[in-house]
C-alpha cells in the first residue's frame, strides 16, 4: 500500500508517519506540506491520501477536488484539528471516504487509521446522530460496488474495477441505492457509519501491488 500524507505542521505529519509504520509497517510513505508541493508525476501512485484541511473559509476543502481529479483512483480521507460536523459533510461531498479529527484520544486515533487501512473508510462517532435502521445484507457484488461508491471513486475508476458499462453501473447504482433507502454517497456514508460498516470486505487486499 502507497500512502501520501499532506499536512502543513512537520510535527503532525511526523506523528502520523509513526502510527502509521506501526499499523502498516510494509506501507510505502511519503510526506508533503501541500498540494501545491505536487510533483508533476509519480514513479508509483498513492493509494490512499490523507490530508489535512484547512482550518476556516470558503476553501478549506479545497484540496479534496484537486487530489481527486489527480488520483482518481486514490481513497481520500480528509483530517482536521477539531470534530466539526459541518466541516465533515463538506468534506465527504467534495469526495472524501472518512473524516478524522485530531481530538480523538490516541486509541481511538489507532482504530480510526486501522479502520481507514483496512475499509477505506471512516467516521467518528461522535459527529453521528441516532443510529437509524438496519442496513438490508448485500450481495457480494453489491458491497464492493458498495465499498467503491462510499471511497469517492469516479465512474471510470468504478467502471475498470467492476467490468461493467456506464449504462450497467448507474443501473446497479440506482438499484443500490433503493436497496439502502439512501440518494447519494454521503447518505450511504451515514448510514453505513452508524451500522458499523457490516460486511465491507478489506480494500486492500485487492490492491494490484499488494500491501
């Protein structure tokens, strides 16, 4: 697994990078202070990016878009210094698969990265509301599709991954979706978060290059 941390503190970073080595130690790192530090191309892309968001304004999810349109087969998960709800569905909308606080005690810190390594995916419970009703059991077939829309794949991502049309994939979108009784990814994100993502499979496993 190729993870690209980008934070502005060095500090922050450094401690992300040690949790990191301990829950993954065969993970490949690297490290940037923004995304305007991007080289124009990567020997080997990442698979997984987490990012810090800025703290105030119109533009602190900025980033999540133009990573993105640059990984797009990347898991993005955003981070932030403080557990701000609004902030975290700003984030998911802009294509983020979780949301990771830094005022979560370091256990909890540990599960969450763990959680992001092995689901790609995440949300803190405290920034959730009532637990609503169970999620219906899904096909094989349908928790991957499941897996992919919630991680903010694009369609073209979906497509290659599944081997399915444009047509066939929005189909099975569409029936998903009905299934959950949610309309779109952050619904789903919610919901699933609330139910403890049951029945995601690890999402690294199907990596091509492996951990």
């Amino acid at each position: 697994m190729r993870i690209l941390i980008i934070a502005d503190q060095a500090l922050f970073r450094q401690g992300l990078r040690v949790l990191l080595q301990v829950l993954r130690p065969s993970a490949r790192l690297e490290e940037l202070a923004g995304v305007e530090q991007l080289p124009a191309a990567f020997e080997h892309e990442p698979d997984l990016i987490l990012v810090k968001l800025g703290c105030s304004g119109p533009a602190r999810c900025a980033a999540l878009p133009l990573l993105r349109q640059r990984f797009a087969g990347a898991v993005l998960v955003a981070l932030s210094d403080v557990p701000d709800a609004e902030l975290m569905r700003e984030a998911l909308a802009a294509g983020a698969a979780g949301y990771l606080p830094g005022t979560i005690d370091p256990s909890s810190s540990m599960q969450a990265l763990q959680q992001v390594l092995d689901l790609g995916v995440y949300l803190p419970p405290m920034l959730l509301s009532a637990k609503p009703a169970s999620a219906p059991e899904l096909a094989p077939a349908e928790r991957r599709l499941l897996q992919l829309l919630l991680q903010g794949l694009p369609e073209p991502v979906q497509m290659a991954r599944l081997g399915r049309s444009l047509a066939g994939l929005r189909a099975d979108i569409a029936a998903l979706w009905a299934r959950l009784g949610v309309s779109d990814r952050v619904q789903a994100l919610y919901l699933l978060a609330a139910q403890g993502w049951p029945g995601l499979p690890h999402w690294h496993q199907e990596l091509a290059h492996g951990d």
